[in-house]
C-alpha cells in the first residue's frame, strides 16, 4: 500500500437483514485531499462513510487506516484513528453552549468553565470561526451550528474528516465560506470525504470523485476529467438528458385566476410587509437567501405560523380574506404545505408509507374519523405509492427505511391526496437524489399543467429557473422582484435576492 | 351589540374591515414604463373620453368634440357643458353625456341636433356609456349624491350610490339595472353580461339582463375606471390612480376625514389624484419621498397611470404603465383602432398612443 494513502477500504461489504447496502467496494483516500461521494439516494455513500466513521460494522471485507488494519466499532475509536464525521443531522446538544459541546467527552475531573470558554474562543479564532463559545447552540443558525462540529472535529485532531450533505442547509455565502473552509483544511493535511447532492459542488472542491450506484463502485477518477453529464450518467446508469436543468425557457404558462393573495402580511421578526400573488395553472418560483423570510409567509399561509397579532396584514384565498391559526383548516380549504424540513415535519417516521398518506386524508376530513379503515389506508397508499412511483418494498414499510428522495415522496403524496387547489412545496428536492429529482419536477409541472396553483420555494437557482413560470425574489422578509422565467438570468435573481 | 363589538377589536387589531392592506402590482400587473414612454398625440385643456366606430377616434374634451384627423384634431361640436362620457353607436351615431346629468344621442357625430335627450333629475353622474342589446344604451351613474367633478368628495364619503341604468331608445325609457354600487365607473358587454367597473370596490363586476352580480376581477391595487373592447377579443380597462395604505387608512377614520373635508382644500385631501407633484404641500405616505433629487418609482403613489389588458373572462392579461415617477397618470379612458391603443393621460391632458405590435415586443423584451 502505498504511503500515500491514508485511508482505504477493500471489498467492503455491509449487508442489512441480508440485502447489501454496499458491495464489494474498493476506495481510497489520499492523504490532505478533498474526496466528493456521490451517487443517488440508496447508493450506499452513507453506509460507506458510517463504516469509516465506526457507526457500523462490516459484513466483509476490511478497512485499512495509514496501511494498518482497523476495524472501529464505535465513533469513539474511529476518533482515535484520527477519523471524524459531520453528520447531516448535527449531533451537537442544543441546550449546551458551543465551547462545551466542543470539549463533550473531553472534560477533566475538574472543569473551570471560564478556562474551556477561553480556549475554545481561541480555537474557534485559529479556524477563523465567527461563533460565539457562550452561544447556547440551539440558538445557532444551521451554519454556525456546522462550524462548532467541524471546529470538534478538528479539535480532535483528525487527521480525516467526513462529511455528509454539509451544504444542504447552508445560504450560498456560506457555502463559499465552508469551501474556504475545507480549502484550508486540506492545506493542514486533512483529508475530507464529502457526501454531496450538489454536483457542482463536487466539481468545483473536490480532488477525486467516486460515484456508487446501488451500492457498488463505480468509478472514481479526477474531479478535472468529470464533468455534470458523466457524473449523472454514472450515477443512475441511465441518459437522464431530460433533465430541465440549464435548459433556458422559451414559454411560460399563463396565468390563471389569482388564487393566493398576500396584502402586507407581517410577522415579526421575519416578515415584514410581504405582498404577493400566486396564480392558477403556473409554478410561481420563490427565492431568496435563508432568512428572507420565504418559508414564515407561506407557512402563515398554511396555518402553519399565526401572523402578527395586530395589523398583521391579509391573505386572501379565492377573493376571501382567510386566517388560520392552525394548518387543519388550511387543508381543507384546499392549501397544501409540503415542509422543507420532512424529517421533523413531513412524516411520522415508524408509521408505514401508507399509513402516513392516509393521514393526510384524514387531515382534510372534517372532523377526522371514529373509526380508520386499514383496508381503505392500503389503498390510498397503494394508489399514491404507484402513482409517484415510490421505491418501497411494500405498503407497511416504515417511512425511516426509504431513502430521501422517496422519503420526500411520501411527503407530498400526503399532501396531494387531499386534493389541494394551492400547493406550496417548500425546498422540494434538498437531500433527494438526481433521479428522484427529475421526477419531482415532473410531477411538480404536471400539477401547474392541471391548473393547480403551485408555488415553489428554492434555494437552488438552476431548479427556479428551469421550473418557474414566474420568479418571486424575497429579501429581507419581503418580495422585493418578480422575473418572467423568460427574462430571468442567475444573475439578475441573486443580484435582486442580495442587493 | 355584537357588530360593534366586532368594529371595535377589528379597529383595534387591524382585522376585518380595519385591515389596511393594498394588493401589490405583481403577476400580470408587474410594472413597467410603457405608458409613460408611449407618444403622445395631442395635448387637451381637460380631456375625458375616446370613442371610436373602427375608423375615426373621437375625443371629448372639455365642452368640445374632437375628432382625430392623424395627429391633428377637428372640433366637431362644442356643448354648454362639459362632456362627461362618450360613444360609437352601431348605427353611426355617437351618444354623449353633458355634465354627468344629461345623455344625448346624435344620429352622426356631425347631426346638427340630437335625436333623444335622456334627462332625469337623479342623474348626477354618468362617466361612462356603451350600447347595449337591442336598442338601448347602457350607462354608468358614479354617484347620486355628488356630481362627476367631485369624485374625489364620493370617496371620501364612501359613496356607495352607483348605478348601471338602461336608456332605452326606442320607448325612451330609463330603466335601473343595478344600484348601490361603489362608483360604477365604466361598462362594455360581454356577451349577454355586462361588465361594469365599481372604483371604490376596486373590481370589475358582470351583470347579468336581471341585474344579478358577480365578481370577476376583485382586489385590484387600483382605481378602475372605463373599459372598452379589444379587437381580438377581451377588454381594455383603464385605472385613473392606485391605492395606498395612507388613503385605506383614511377612508377608515371617519372623524379625520370629515374635519379633512371641511377643513383642507381638496386640492391637498389625502386622497387619489389624477396629477401629482404639483405642489410642496401635498401630503405623502412615508416613503413616498424623493432619494438625491429623484423620485422613487416604487414609492406609494399619489397618481398613477395604468391600463389593463383583460381577456374575454376579465383575466388580466398584461398592463401597461405611467409609475410614481411618470407623468401619464389619470388614466380614465383608452381604445383600440387601427392596432394601436389610444389613452388619455387625464391628469397632464394627455392624449397617448401605443402600437400593440410595439407593447407586445417590449412585454416579451
């Protein structure tokens, strides 16, 4: 092996209940380079990296670290290997300030507290860190909350550091300022695995590539000989040249009768003074930067937050002034919220596929039901299950076991079986895969094409751009611009969302 | 009991009828600079109306007649008092209502005198006509209670005395085909329905021959005023100014406004106006401010100038605009002919023409 090499895997194998989630792959990680994973949902780039990381176990084959043999049976010991993981879902504790959750398990039998705050203030400044150490870090932002696992991380020395979607949450200043990060990093001799759904993320940090599908190995080579069209084409082994994304519009839907009006609606701090206007039969794209305040106005529309309590402005459904304080009335007046954040919002995870759609019909039943139905629950899973071609092995298959793509399928299926007139998909595709993604967006086009008034909320300027029919951009808790997809550049959009 | 408890938390929280909200231009609405760039075919002392049988374009202005000859006008007819509607009958003829309290129907529009005379004493204020089914003629009445020139009191009084009266030709009757409306302030038909704009409700309404309602454009962020048809089918609808949250506020303070009224020369009211920037005087909503000498395009908006595209289901299609920073504002009447679109800018008296082929390409631009 050579030295260079700092750590490899070697016919790695994890099998769940006898269905492997990776089989027989071979990767290397060079020493101090950036190493992008990817590969569609259910590819087996997490079950890789937990491997490494000591989250799991091997079925076969083995791990090296530095040429040695190492089989880490907890993160702990793949700490002591020099191993560490960003996880998606931060593992910090919320109600512990930042310096105490970067010396968590590492405390001496006798802690002065003024002493950890003084150290980790300057280790945070060595990183260049603008985080509070006295911060409670359930008052951080999804960025800063990034920055204390990473500054744990390289508080532990590690000498190789995993990271899984660590841009999923991050506005794209932020983004530039954790690629400097990982830059920076890399030029300590840290070597960095990194999961990403991004692609252009990958080209743009990474040294080598290695793309899996369905858990095998299937190419890893220098991120300078990829480009978008390869890595897709290895991802999903299949032409996905259908996929809207870079195509520039030459139409647009017109717009039907205006469904959703927003007059003024204010709730502080985030939304202030927000109008709007949403329209049947055309996909009204919002971006804007985390904190414009995007997903507070549409989730005052959903019933989801209350708006300011006094002159808190109007939202006005089909010509009528509505406000509802909780989301059950919403739903039934034809208003379907798709969260950005499933996990928490979308699904109640240990509850089947079906059992979760049929929720949502429930949701739109006035006064629920005495009684529920198995027999009725299987078919209206079943039917959604078919129709938005979910990838689960049956109707009593737990949510949690489906990969994100189809986890956020269920998601909206739970929202369109009530049937809505508005459906407002917030981050509909962050965390799903390419393959998944065409076909949300597939489905997404097809509400607008059925007349339904779809509003989308997206981060992601290349999917507003390929879907919207028009482009709302939010700054600062308000619309401030509206593009026609037909005279919409990047530019334009993010020089609206910014200035 | 229970009403006023309701007026009062409503007052007190901002809700219900207390809500001081306006819509925002977005969707088919979103602004842009074409009317205040269209070109300008004549300047008048008070235009008021256009009307057109297809071939000659009509001009009320003041007491006067006028019909456009290219880009030079021809009086026609002067009357002893001001025009205050005008149209093209199917027939050749032209109709016109003097003052608001008379309609008179000519034969041509160069009849020595009129065929039939419509008078009757609760006529204050016809803004607006159109030929109707049959042999008859529809006209808006924007308030009983005030005279066409004061509008502006009718708002401030929150009039809701509209009408849509029916002249009938033949029998030379009047007959009310809709009543208690919010300044019904232009008509057209469509199809068996007539669509009838209602200013101070800010939306267009359709009629039906029995006089029942239904709503097809609401919550506009303006002050809709006269519709007329489009060649290819829909309508064009004019709005003389847009709404603020100042003038919503004040049209919700029943004490202020009164003592504003007896108190303020109208020419200052905080209220919609169809010139602006006239004076140091006027008052403004915040923000309504100039930034280094220029003023904001996007700041509440004392006047403005807009025209809207509808189609035949009162869906708007696209806008043309005059911003706060323009000149072409007061909007009050606009037709096509001849695949131009000819408004009048009331406010700087201004006569504005607009290729459709030329707003099309700039839309799409």
């Amino acid at each position: 092996m050579s030295d260079d090499i700092i750590l490899a895997l070697r016919k790695a194998t994890k099998l769940y209940a006898g269905v492997p989630a990776i089989e027989n792959v071979d990767f290397e990680l060079r020493r101090g380079e950036i190493h992008a994973l990817v590969g569609e949902n259910g590819a087996g780039k997490s079950t890789l990296t937990k491997v490494m990381a000591g989250v799991v176990a091997l079925t076969s084959g083995k791990m090296e670290v530095d040429g040695v043999e190492a089989t880490p049976r907890t993160p702990l010991e793949a700490r002591h290997l020099g191993i560490a993981m960003v996880f998606q879902e931060n593992s910090l504790v919320p109600t512990m300030t930042v310096a105490q959750n970067l010396f968590l398990g590492q405390e001496k039998f006798y802690n002065r507290l003024r002493g950890i705050y003084i150290a980790a203030q300057q280790f945070l400044q060595s990183l260049n860190f603008d985080v509070t150490p006295t911060a409670t870090v359930g008052m951080l932002g999804a960025a800063k909350k990034q920055m204390v696992e990473i500054a744990r991380a390289v508080l532990h020395e590690a000498k190789v550091i995993i990271f899984d979607e660590p841009t999923a949450t991050l506005t794209p200043e932020e983004k530039k300022y954790f690629f400097d990060l990982v830059r920076d990093l890399k030029r300590r001799g840290v070597s960095i695995v990194f999961i990403s759904h991004a692609l252009e993320e990958a080209l743009v940090l990474a040294d080598r590539i290695t793309v899996l599908r369905d858990g095998k190995h299937v190419v890893t080579d220098d991120a300078a000989k990829f480009d978008r069209a390869r890595i897709v084409q290895a991802m999903v082994g299949r032409d996905l040249s259908n996929t809207l994304y870079g195509l520039r519009k030459n139409s647009v839907r017109p717009a039907g009768a205006r469904v959703l009006t927003v007059q003024n609606l204010k709730m502080a701090p985030m939304v202030k003074n927000n109008s709007l206007s949403v329209f049947a039969g055309q996909i009204t794209g919002v971006f804007g930067l985390v904190g414009a305040g995007r997903t507070e106005t549409f989730k005052v529309v959903a019933g989801v937050l209350k708006r300011d309590f006094f002159h808190g402005g109007e939202v006005i459904l089909h010509g009528k002034p509505v406000r509802y304080r909780v989301p059950a009335p919403a739903v039934r007046a034809g208003i379907a919220y798709v969260t950005e954040d499933r996990k928490v919002e979308g699904f109640f995870e240990t509850m089947s596929v079906a059992r979760n759609i049929y929720l949502g019909l429930l949701a739109k039943l006035p006064g629920g039901r005495f009684f529920l139905s198995s027999r009725e629950a299987d078919q209206v899973g079943k039917s959604w299950v078919e129709r938005l071609k979910v990838r689960a092995t049956g109707n009593d298959i737990k949510v949690v076991e489906l990969s994100g793509g189809n986890q956020q399928k269920v998601v909206i299926a739970k929202s369109l079986v009530q049937e809505p007139d508005l459906i407002i998909f917030d981050e509909p595709t962050r965390g799903v895969d390419v393959g998944a993604i065409v076909e949300i967006h597939e489905l997404i086009q097809r509400l607008a094409d059925e007349g339904k008034a779809v509003v989308m909320i997206s981060s992601y300027l290349p999917e507003i751009m390929a879907l919207s029919d028009r482009i709302l951009v939010s700054r600062q808790g308000k619309v401030v611009e509206e593009f026609s997809a037909l005279d919409a550049t990047e530019e334009k959009i993010m020089y609206a969302a910014v200035h | 009991m229970i009403a006023a408890l309701k007026t009062f938390t409503d007052r007190l929280l901002g809700r219900g009828e207390a809500t001081i909200t306006v819509p925002s231009f977005d969707g088919a609405l979103k602004p842009n600079q074409i009317l205040e760039k269209a070109e300008i075919v004549g300047q008048f002392d008070a235009p008021e109306d256009l009307a057109t049988d297809g071939k000659t374009l009509y001009i009320a202005d003041g007491m006067a007649l006028l019909r456009l000859d290219g880009t030079a006008t021809a009086e026609l007819r002067r009357f002893d008092r001001p025009i205050t509607a005008l149209c093209c009958l199917p027939d050749g003829g032209i109709a016109v209502a003097l003052d608001g309290r008379e309609v008179q129907v000519f034969a041509s529009p160069s009849a020595p005198s009129p065929t039939l005379t419509f008078s009757d004493s609760t006529m204050m204020a016809i803004n607006a006509l159109t030929p109707g089914p049959g042999q008859t003629l529809i006209a808006t009445d924007g308030s009983t209670s005030r005279p066409y020139r004061q509008w502006v009191h009718d708002l401030m009084d929150r009039g809701r005395t509209g009408r849509v009266l029916v002249l009938d030709l033949e029998s030379r009757s009047i007959r009310t085909l809709a009543s208690g409306l919010g300044y019904a302030f232009g008509v057209c038909a469509s199809g068996s329905d007539l669509f009838v704009s209602e200013s101070w409700r800010h939306r267009v309404i359709a009629l039906g021959a029995d006089g029942s309602q239904r709503t097809v454009l609401e919550h506009l962020p303006v002050y809709p005023s006269r519709l007329s048809p489009a060649a290819s089918g829909g309508f064009w609808l004019t709005a003389f100014t847009a709404r603020t949250q100042l003038v919503e506020f004040v049209l919700r303070e029943n004490a202020y406004r009164r003592r504003m009224m007896t108190e303020i020369d109208p020419e200052y009211w905080i209220a919609p106006k169809l010139k602006s920037g006239q004076s140091f005087l006027e008052p403004m909503q915040g923000a309504h401010i100039k930034t280094m000498g220029v003023v904001k395009p996007w700041a509440p908006p004392r006047s403005y100038g807009l025209v809207i595209r509808l189609d035949a289901e009162g869906v708007p299609l696209y806008a043309v605009h005059s911003r706060v920073d323009g000149v072409n504002h007061g909007v009050v009447a606009a037709v096509e002919m001849d695949g131009s679109l000819f408004a009048i800018a009331k406010g700087p008296g201004r006569l504005l023409r607009m290729r459709l082929a030329g707003i099309e390409q700039e839309l799409r631009a």
